[in-house]
C-alpha cells in the first residue's frame, strides 16, 4: 500500500513497480475507509479491531507474540478476518505451521515484536482515516508508473468486497493504465514472497529488466 502511495504522490522517482498482494485502491469522495469496512463486515474485521488503541495490542499481549504471528501467517481463507472481541482463541491453541515457513523464522520474527511491539505497524491502519482526509487533492488520480501485480487466489485482500472483479475487469486497468500484467497465483495467501520466492523473485526480475 505504501509502494502505491508512493507512485501516486511522486511518479518521477518510480522507473517501474511491482506491487504484491494488495491492489491499488483509488479514494472514494463519499466514505472514509475504516468508516466502509465497518459497515461492510462490522466492528470485529481485524481492520475494525485495530481502531481503539490499545486494545489489540492487550489482546496480542495475552496470547503471546509466537502464536500471534503464527495465526496471521497461517490465515489462508479466501475472505475477512475477524478477530471478535470475546478473543482471538487461547494462549494454549496449537497453530501448525506450513512447509513455507520454519520455527526458526517464527521465532526470530517474534524476539524482533517484542522489541517494538506492535503499535508501530498498527498505527498505519489507525490512521487510514486522516490519511483519506489528507488525500482529498489526489481523488480519481491515476497510477502512473508501468506496474506489474501478483496477487495470490486465497489472499484476503483479493477477496475483500469488489476487489476480484476489480483486479480482473477493468478497474484497476483503469486507475493504473501503465499496469502491464496480473498475475494470479493459485493456491497462494497474503504473504506471497514469503510462500513462493523464487517465483515471486523471478517475476520482479524479469519485469524491471524492461527499464535497464
């Protein structure tokens, strides 16, 4: 989303992008963002949840970093995530992890959390309301940089209302007329370059070697 912001505010320090996972989305004039997914999908879309600070990160702190971290890599259903506020499951729920990622990666990834914490990467969501007031100049702007996007089939953010048909029937052709491919990789979640590497190095590659 950042990589997208970027391209959108200062075009002339971007030869090309390639954006993974989550498709650009052009600012309604009519509704805030946080305000339409509550209306969407209701208090409880993890979105949603993040709001209230402090909050989240009380219900992280009960769980543990590790199980966590474990929950958000291993979510692969085609659709929202809720976390509801009665809790996100137990600080004893067993979370197996795939092929894609090891015990090493989990816990090296946590020991960096419990340095930070999570407030920092929460903060982006809490502000996507003042980030829609401070973008009012830049609505119905285009992207326009040559972009290459992937996204994998079971991904939430390929799943979140509208945003398949968006991808696949125009409008993101629309908001990004330099986009050149989409690549829709099957039986991939949210975090592709962690699930598939190599492939997802390959593409990055072939496509910026356009703009030597």
């Amino acid at each position: 989303m950042i990589a997208w912001s970027l391209c959108l505010f200062r075009p002339d320090r971007v030869k090309a992008l390639v954006a993974l996972s989550v498709p650009f989305s052009p600012r309604s004039p009519a509704r805030k963002p946080v305000d339409g997914l509550k209306a969407l999908y209701g208090d409880e879309y993890y979105i949603c949840r993040i709001q209230e600070p402090g909050a989240i990160e009380a219900e992280f702190a009960r769980l543990g970093t590790e199980l966590v971290l474990r929950k958000f890599f291993t979510y692969r259903t085609p659709g929202p995530l809720f976390i509801p506020k009665s809790g996100w499951g137990s600080p004893d729920d067993e979370v197996p992890l795939p092929s894609w990622i090891t015990e090493e990666d989990i816990k090296y990834y946590a020991s960096q959390f419990d340095k930070s914490g999570f407030t920092g990467a929460l903060n982006y969501y809490r502000a996507l309301n003042k980030t829609w007031e401070l973008t009012s100049p830049w609505t119905g702007a285009e992207i326009k940089v040559p972009t290459k996007f992937i996204v994998g089939d079971v991904d939430l953010s390929y799943h979140v209302a509208g945003a398949h048909d968006f991808v696949n029937k125009g409008g993101l052709k629309k908001f990004v007329p330099l986009l050149d491919d989409v690549v829709v990789m099957k039986d991939v979640g949210h975090f592709i370059n962690e699930e598939k590497p190599e492939e997802i190095s390959a593409h990055i590659i072939s496509f910026l070697k356009k703009f030597d």
